[in-house]
C-alpha cells in the first residue's frame, strides 16, 4: 500500500523505499501465517516482499488500474503471484476484516476517515502500519525513525513508522466468582477504555479498589489488585484474553503464607464506552 494517495486518482503515486517497506514488515513481525492487505498498493511492493520475504499471503487495492497490472506482473516475476493479488478499487468500499497486518502510505485526512473501520472491523490483535502519517489521538504503540537515501526520488529524507495492535472491547462491567483461601468470593470488575489504554477498579466484599499495571494488547488483558480476604491483604494478578463477553485466563494470589494460581473466567454484564471512534480532524 505504498502510493501516496487519498481515495482518488488524483494523488501521485509516491513509493515507500525498499528499506522502509522492510522495516514496517519487522515492526509488524510478519509471518508465513499472516494475510496483509495495503491500502493504496502503488505498484504491489509491501505485499510482493511480504509473501517474497516472509511467506505471507497478501492483497493489494488502488485506484489506478495500471498500476494494478503492474503489480501482478511483478508478483509473477518475483514468483508470489500464488500467494498474492491485486485489485482496482475504492481503498474505503475494500473489506478488510480478514487482515492480520494492514499497511498504508496514505494522507492523514483519509488516515482519519479510515480509523473508525480499523478499531471495528479488523480482529483484535491485528497490527497496523503506517508509513509518515499517524491516526490522531490514537497513540502508536512502536514509533520507528529512520533516514532513507531513495526517498523523494532519490533526493533522500527521513520516514516514521508508525505500529498499532488493534485492542480488543473491553470497557463495561465483569463479573466473576472465584474460590481463594478457602472463601469463595465474587468480584466486579468496571473498565474504562481509551483506545488499548485501560483504567478501572474492583469491587469486592464490600470495598472497591484501583487496578494498577493494567495493560490492553490486542485481545489480551492484564491488571494487577490488592483485595483482603479474611483480612489478609491479598494481591491478585489477572491474565486473561478476550473472547467477545468473556475472559478466560489465570489469577495468581500471593499473601502472607498464601500463594497459588487459578483459573480465572469473567462475564461482561455491561458494555462501555470503548475509545473514541469517529473520524477526528487530522492534526
């Protein structure tokens, strides 16, 4: 997806240099078992050297025809036409939702109109890359800088590269029982999201407490509290993956002359607030 281009034909295709196509591909940590798809693919060359490279499967859309063909005639020279194809197309009537890395060269304002779709239809744990432009409040979670010497034609010039990990739904209301020290206790959890950041507290026994190293990648979940059981101060650390309204996952427990983990399954009871999803003014 490496044109320079808004969703019209009018944009000059601007190639993202080799160097730098490589250092988004290592950022996203693409593998054999990955589907890319670059919006805006220019002449093919992130998702020819993602399945070249890499083994990845990819597809590429633009606007201009020609340089659609192009692509599928350089994907059969480098001999990946098998694992790759291109299409003539509007980027925003493009289904995206089966991505596991999506790219992009595009300009901010359509970086924007994009972002909604990205946070709503690609899977949780799909990483985003882009190259010079970002995706507003939406904080990157790797920024790379680097200077390439075949940027602007050759004149030479400095890229950032932005990475996000799309973050899983996680804001409402959980609740869960679960069995420690010989107690069996219920808990609720309240979350509140701002893109992969997540804050919110504990309810339990009657107190409510702050989670504390609370951490949001993809579909994962971790987060960290102190709750009394029997009036022992008890320190709860909870791993766990979202799955839709569940999360399935360890706890492990620590106190004085306590310790052990055990399996940890929460039901959402209340969905929240999860980032701001509408297409902000680009910065």
């Amino acid at each position: 997806m490496f044109a320079l281009r808004a969703a019209t034909a009018q944009v000059p295709f601007v190639p993202t240099p080799p160097d730098v196509v490589e250092r988004m591909l290592a950022m996203a940590q693409v593998t054999k078992a990955d589907y890319l798809i670059d919006l805006g693919s220019g002449d093919g060359r992130v998702v020819r050297m993602a399945a070249q490279k890499y083994g990845a499967r990819g597809f590429g859309v633009d606007l201009d025809a020609e340089l659609v063909e192009r692509s599928a005639s350089l994907a059969r020279r480098d001999g990946v036409s098998d694992r790759v194809s291109f299409l003539a197309q509007d980027l925003f009537k493009t289904d995206i939702a089966e991505a596991t890395v999506l790219t992009m060269y595009l300009l901010p304002a359509v970086n924007m109109q994009l972002r909604p779709r990205l946070l709503t239809e690609l899977k949780p744990g799909t990483r985003v890359v882009s190259h010079d432009f970002d995706l507003g409040d939406w904080a990157a979670d790797q920024i790379a800088k680097m200077y390439t010497k075949e940027k602007y034609g050759g004149s030479g010039g400095d890229s950032t590269i932005f990475l996000w990990v799309v973050p899983a739904q996680a804001a409402g209301r959980w609740q869960w029982r679960q069995h420690v020290a010989g107690e069996t206790i219920d808990y609720e959890l309240a979350l509140k999201q701002q893109f992969q950041k997540i804050e919110g507290s504990v309810r339990s026994q009657g107190r409510e407490v702050k989670i504390e190293a609370a951490e949001l990648r993809g579909d994962a979940i971790r987060f960290a509290t102190t709750i009394a059981v029997k009036g022992r101060p008890l320190r709860h650390v909870f791993d766990g993956r979202i799955v839709g309204d569940t999360i399935e996952g360890e706890v492990s427990v620590t106190g004085a002359s306590i310790q052990g983990a055990h399996q940890w399954s929460a039901e959402r009871v209340e969905r929240g607030a999860t980032y701001t999803n509408r297409a902000a003014a680009p910065r």
